[in-house]
C-alpha cells in the first residue's frame, strides 16, 4: 500500500510517500502555519502542501491515483492550519489519537479526503497566573514520539528530548502513554542570541560546530549560578578579555541555553520527571552530542539515557502518524 505523510510545522512541511512500510520519495518547502498567521488565509499553506506533495510523488515515482491513504500530523491541525482538532487530553496513548482522527476534504491540497493527527495537551484546566506553568502542548511531536515508543519497545517511564526552534520534552508513563510535555524556546534563543544581539561578533559563525565538553559544562553551570541573562552576556567577556576561540563561546553559549532546559526538566510542573526516569534524547548531531555530555555529568539523571542515532530518528513523523492510522484500522 502506498501512503502520503504530511508534517507541517509553524515554517515548514514535510512529505513522505511510502511504499509498504519504507520511504520512496520525500519533499520539503519552507511553507508552515506562520503563513497562515501573517497573511489571514490559508491559501498559500494550501498551495506549499499541494506542491510539495507534487514533489513528493514525482520522487517516487509514483502517480496520485496509486496513493491508497493520506495523512496529516502537526501544526496542519491548529487553528490556523488546514483541518482544527482540539488536543487530545493526556495521559493519551496512541489508541485516543486514533479514535481522535478526523478526515477532511481539502479541494485545493488533495483529490480525496486527508486524515488528520490530532496533537496532545497537559491535564490543566482553569488557566490563570498559579498554574499556567503546568500546561504544554504539542502538534507533531506526539507522532514522534510514538514512532520512538514502538521503535524503541518503550515500556518504563521515559522522558523524550526532541530539539528543535522549539525543544519538546515528552514524558511517556509505564503503559506508554504520553502523559505530559514541557516546552522551551531554546533553539530560538540560540538563534537570535547568536544573529540578533550584541555577541553576533564574538560568535562568528553563529553556532558550535563542535562540542567543546570543558566549555558546554562551564556555560551549563554559569547559567545555574548567575542566570542565563548574565551567563550569556559572559560570551562577550571571554572575547573581549580572554584567549577562547568561536567554538569555544559558542559551546559555553549552548551550555547556558541547554543547562537552562535541564533546570526545567528539575523544577517544572508540567512533567514530572524522577532522577532514575529513562532519558531518550533525539536531534541534530551536535545537540543530541551536547545534552547527552549535559545530561552525563549531572547526578540527577541516574536513569538509562539513550542518545538516538540518525538511522533510529528517521522519518519518525510519518512513521508515527502511519503508526497511529493503524490503530484507526486505516492501514493494513
């Protein structure tokens, strides 16, 4: 059976054409909700989803009429996507997202109705100043995350690292269930910090392209004791006054900002993370290299951590929403 997966972000999508169960052509636009926000219409996210699925198939060969199913997971579902579900309430396992699908016909994106991943939110209800820091939500990173509980057999308690503009941690329960999330803006502050303020000189070319373990543990702990305001203004310190070169900086930089995110891992109450909970953590290379050294000099986490590997990471947003479809009884 061949199966079209679309994962469409707040800037990006993602198609993937499958062919019984592996990748036959992928494409990707830079084309997301935001342009949905900024513009008041969904007219241009129609037509970046319809040509990337055009790209899409003439990568794999394949004709529209041979695809047997289309699914859609991500930002497509929020209020300034194609198709609005509201979140599935956790604890959720993969058998309530499938009951939470929804289709829906989208003339202008594809011939035949478009099922949709509904994304996942915290059990917090009545938001206000005392508990706003409880609630979470995702869109897209609940298919990651199930595509990782079945490739990896999760069956304890784990917390996924998922990286990205915005960093995801998802904790899944004992019955594989994802049973909370917490977010960060740590991939933004690294870019902004890195391209929009005063240590855009002392940064060079922006961000660590190697890790740096003296120089990512000294960031870490500096944001820990002074704050991450006072940490990252040090970057111009160490320029200014010292013999570090870029990579070094930016490695204390990228402590400071992933330490921050440890903290959150510690004292949020929007996840509850245990010192012996299992710790998965995905990404790009160098960020799944810098919170794994993060993670590996820190007491706290005295569970099994896992860093991913490229080939166990791939693709893992249509593996999942496929994932979730087969639950649905969708997909053979």
């Amino acid at each position: 059976m061949n199966i079209l997966t679309v994962d469409t972000g707040t800037t990006n999508t993602r198609v993937t054409v499958w062919h019984d169960g592996v990748v036959a052509g992928q494409a990707a636009r830079q084309v997301g909700v935001r342009d949905t926000a900024i513009t008041g219409s969904t007219a241009k996210l129609e037509e970046g989803v319809r040509e990337t699925i055009a790209e899409a198939l003439a990568a794999a060969n394949i004709d529209k009429a041979d695809i047997g199913r289309a699914i859609a997971s991500g930002m497509i579902t929020s209020n300034v996507g194609l198709c609005e579900i509201p979140h599935v309430v956790a604890a959720a396992g993969i058998d309530d997202l499938a009951a939470a699908m929804r289709e829906s016909l989208i003339a202008n994106v594809w011939h035949e109705p478009i099922w949709f991943v509904p994304g996942v939110r915290n059990a917090v209800d009545h938001i206000g100043l005392h508990n706003c820091e409880a609630m979470d939500m995702m869109r897209g990173e609940e298919v990651e995350s199930f595509a990782l509980v079945e490739r990896l057999k999760l069956d304890e308690p784990t917390v996924i690292v998922l990286p990205g503009s915005h960093s995801k941690f998802v904790s899944i329960d004992a019955k594989r269930r994802i049973d909370g999330c917490v977010t960060t803006l740590a991939g933004e502050l690294l870019h902004v910090i890195s391209h929009d303020t005063i240590l855009a000189g002392s940064l060079k070319d922006g961000f660590a392209k190697r890790i740096d373990p003296e120089m990512l543990l000294a960031g870490a702990a500096s944001a820990k004791k002074i704050g991450l305001g006072r940490a990252c203004f040090s970057v111009r310190i160490l320029d200014q006054f010292a013999v570090y070169d870029a990579n070094a900086r930016a490695n204390f930089l990228l402590g400071a900002v992933l330490g921050s995110d440890l903290l959150t891992l510690k004292n949020s109450s929007a996840i509850r993370m245990s010192p012996g909970t299992r710790f998965v953590v995905s990404g790009k290379p160098i960020l799944r290299e810098a919170i794994g050294r993060l993670v590996e000099g820190d007491d706290f986490f005295s569970g099994t951590v896992t860093v991913l590997g490229d080939d166990e990471q791939r693709d893992l947003a249509g593996y999942g929403a496929i994932a979730v479809a087969r639950r649905r009884g969708l997909v053979d």
